[in-house]
C-alpha cells in the first residue's frame, strides 16, 4: 500500500526513481525510450522528471504507470489528480462517498482492504 | 478472496505475503484464420470489462447466479486471450502461483475435466511469472488452440465436443501460492543477492561495466480457434511446494455482447478488427521468446477437437467469415529473452 505521509518526494522525483531503478537493469528504460514508448518528447519527460512543468495529464500518467510498473492511482493523486472513472462514481453519489472516506480516513490498511468486496463463489 | 479491480481479477494472499498481488485480464484479441497454418501472436486490443454477477440477479439465469463470481461480453467467434501480471514485494521479485484455467470446466491445459487441487503428471496447470499468457487450449508440444466464444449448445465448444454436455460454460480459475515456508525461503535469497548487489556497486568500477544479458441470457462457452505458437512452460518448483488448502477460485461467466446492456446498462462492445483488416493496416504481429525453458506436451485429450470453422463448414456447408489464411510480417520478438512486452494496440490504430 503506498503511503503519502511516508513520501518526502515529488511525482517528478518518483517518476525519476521508478524509471532509473528500471534502467539500472535494462536499457530499454532510458529517458528517450520511456518518453517514446508514452508518445511524449523526451525533453518534455525529463522536465517533468526535474518537476521544471507541472504534472502530466491523465493519459500520459496513466501510460507512464503502466510503463514503469506503477499503480495509476498512485501516481494521479501524486499529481493532485483523480481518475475519470472515480470522479464520475464520486460524482453519481457525492454525499454518500464524501461520508464513506472521511468515515474510514483514519482505518489502518488491514480494516480498509476488508471492506472491499470480494468477488462471490458460488456451486459449480 | 479475489477482488475485482480495473476489470481485473486481483488475488492476494496476504498470509503470506502482504506486498504482493497477482491480477488476471481477459484481453480482447483478433481471431486468427483458423487453417493448417500456425500464427504469431496477435495483438492485445483492450481488456474486457468484467462486472460481479451478483449485481445483476434479476437478469442472469438461476444457474449464473448459483456459480456466483463474474461476467464478461464476447460477440460470437470473438477470440480472447489471458493475460497474467504479477506483483511481489520487489519490482525484481515476483511472487509465484499456480494457477488452473479450465474452458467449461475441461482443463486449458491437460484436457481433462476439472479437478481441485493441482496435479503434477500431467501437470495441469501453469505457473506465474514464468508463463506470461495463455492464448488457448494447450492442443500439442509449442501450439495452442485459441480460446473462441460460441454460443454454448451449438456443439462449438471444447466442453460439448468432449463431454456431450453443454452444462457449464465460460471460464473456471483457481490460483494457489506458495506454501509460506517456501515462499520464504525464496524471499531470505532474494534478500542475500540484493546484499550482495549493493556491496557489488558500492565498488564504483563496476558501474560502467555492468549490464544485464536479458531483455527481457446467452451462455457461451470457449471453443478451439486457429492454430497460434506458443508453449506451456513446466512448473520450476515442486508439487508440494503449493499451498492448495490457500488457493482461491472464480467462474467467469461469459455472456453473449448483445445482452450486455440489458443485463448491465453498458453499452455493448464495439466488434473487433478481424486478422485481415489488422494486417491490411501494417500492424504487427509477435513471437514471444522465453528464458530457453522447455515446453510441456499438449493435452492427450485434445487430439480429436474440431475446430470452429471445421465445425461451422461441416454444418452450415459455408466457410466461417475471416477463416481465410493471410501473410504476416515478420513478427516482432517479446518476451523476457527480448525486453519487452506483449503491447495493447489502441482502436485509433486501425481505425
């Protein structure tokens, strides 16, 4: 589980940790070949890498997620963002999911993985 | 128990291990021609969305909502593949399962009807990370038979033709991990190598010299596509090295596209690009190559299966739309033994 009080850094820092762990191993992971592979220009990366640009849109971290083993979520609320999809299940019922997360801020992981529901078994 | 995330199927077995998960999507594919000729890898084209049968009572039949787990959408003939993602505690350490995949209740990769627990001669199941997919019935040493929806009692499905039965259905997935003594045994290695590394690097001298060598409403029910290359890989532990009393299950029931939105208020998925119109856009096609493992022999059981198009040829006396063989490129290498993945090819590219 990724806890941002125990994160000192910033998503561009993050984005730059994840990536060069990455390329210590193989080299396919550089910033040209990342920044390819997530259709941005590799100048563009690095800038959002040194934090010089503000955080990149939904699309590309999603893209940049996926490319260096990330969850999305993770990094849209680094960015200060939510995912298209959350915002529109917050937005269908905003008073019950605004209660629902202030009721379980403070519950440790443990409590909060509980209460996601469990794909059901049944006879077969 | 498994949860469902990002229309993934996402199994944890936090007893064991707390930092790990190991998720499942069905990935939207094209349906290779089905002929004597044995294809590349096709292209991911997106997953499909899965939803809790249990959301939706009052428009599955009682036979779905006694089988509890998920439902999915595939048009007739549509072709699907597995993909399997896992996650360990590390980026650099996986978490292994075993993991059972079974078409209407007939073992994916042995033929054999569903058992519990794992068997280990014939292996019947595989094991994740070392193999990445499964694209198909397991029919002989290095080939598979794609995994293709037709509507069950039609006597498509692999179900049918070994069983006469069409009782069942869609997809039967259980996942076992390791048993927590070996697990950290594995973990306690993995923690000694690591020492070792950063000693390694502490020495700045090696830093330039050092590089790795790897580049790393109407039930349907699978039936056995085109002929594509790809090898079911043995499992690298031992049998008892699985903790089976852990293992979690899921039946995935698979629903006609055209019900989708009665059923679940979602709009029906676009029809996928068939082999032709995907090659006649110079898209690529893959040859996945592993780390030189061998492969398992296919399942005895599969010898006699008919294929889709046979059986549709035999009945309807016409050919099975785009069941015509085409010419591919040069496939493109992924794997482990060649760095990259297996990509997801978007809509726009060959719109």
């Amino acid at each position: 589980m990724h806890h941002f009080e125990d994160e000192a850094s910033s998503i561009g820092d993050h984005l730059r940790k994840l990536r060069e762990k990455r390329a210590a191993q193989d080299r396919s992971f550089s910033l040209r070949q990342v920044a390819a592979r997530c259709e941005v220009t590799a100048a563009y990366l690095s800038r959002v890498e040194r934090n010089e640009v503000a955080p990149p849109g939904e699309e590309t971290l999603v893209k940049l997620a996926g490319e260096l083993g990330e969850d999305p979520d993770v990094l849209l609320a680094m960015a200060g963002k939510i995912s298209a999809d959350l915002r529109a299940i917050i937005l269908a019922r905003p008073q019950l999911f605004a209660d629902l997360i202030r009721s379980i801020k403070s519950m440790p992981d443990h409590a909060v993985l509980r209460i996601v529901r469990d794909v059901k078994d049944g006879e077969w | 128990m498994p949860t469902l995330e990002h229309d993934s199927l996402v199994f944890r077995f936090p007893q064991i291990e707390k930092q790990a998960k190991f998720s499942i999507q069905f990935q939207r594919t094209l349906r290779i021609p089905d002929s004597d000729k044995t294809y590349s890898l096709p292209p991911g084209l997106g997953l499909f969305p899965v939803r809790h049968a249990e959301d939706y009572v009052s428009k599955l039949p009682q036979a779905t909502n006694d089988r509890g787990g998920v439902i999915l959408p595939m048009w007739q003939s549509e072709a699907m593949w597995i993909n399997f993602e896992n996650e360990g505690p590390d980026w650099d350490l996986e978490f292994p399962v075993a993991i059972k995949i079974a078409a209407g209740k007939i073992n994916a990769v042995t033929g054999e009807p569903w058992k519990n627990g794992l068997q280990g001669a014939p292996q019947d199941y595989v094991v994740s990370p070392n193999q990445p997919w499964l694209d198909g019935f397991a029919v002989e040493k290095g080939v598979i038979r794609q995994f293709v929806a037709m509507p069950l009692g039609e006597g498509y499905s692999v179900e049918e033709q070994l069983t006469g039965e069409a009782e069942w259905g869609g997809l039967q997935i259980s996942v076992a991990p390791l048993k927590a003594s070996v697990w950290n045994k594995k973990l306690e290695a993995w923690k000694q190598a690591q020492e070792e590394r950063k000693k390694y690097f502490a020495n700045e001298s090696h830093l330039v010299a050092y590089s790795y060598s790897m580049c790393e409403s109407r039930p349907m029910g699978l039936a056995a596509g085109g002929k594509m290359r790809q090898e079911i890989y043995p499992d690298p532990y031992n049998l008892e090295d699985w903790d089976f009393s852990a293992a979690e299950r899921v039946f995935v029931t698979l629903v006609h596209a055209k019900d989708w939105l009665g059923i679940t208020g979602e709009a029906a998925l676009d029809v996928p690009p068939t082999a032709s119109e995907y090659t006649k856009a110079d898209l690529p096609w893959f040859e996945y190559y592993g780390k030189d493992q061998i492969a398992l022999p296919g399942g005895e059981k599969f010898g006699n299966i008919k294929s889709v198009s046979s059986i549709f040829k035999k009945t309807t006396g016409a050919n099975l739309p785009g069941s015509g063989d085409i010419a591919i490129g040069k496939p493109i290498a992924v794997g482990p033994g060649v760095k990259c993945d297996r990509p997801i090819q978007s809509s726009k590219s060959w719109e």
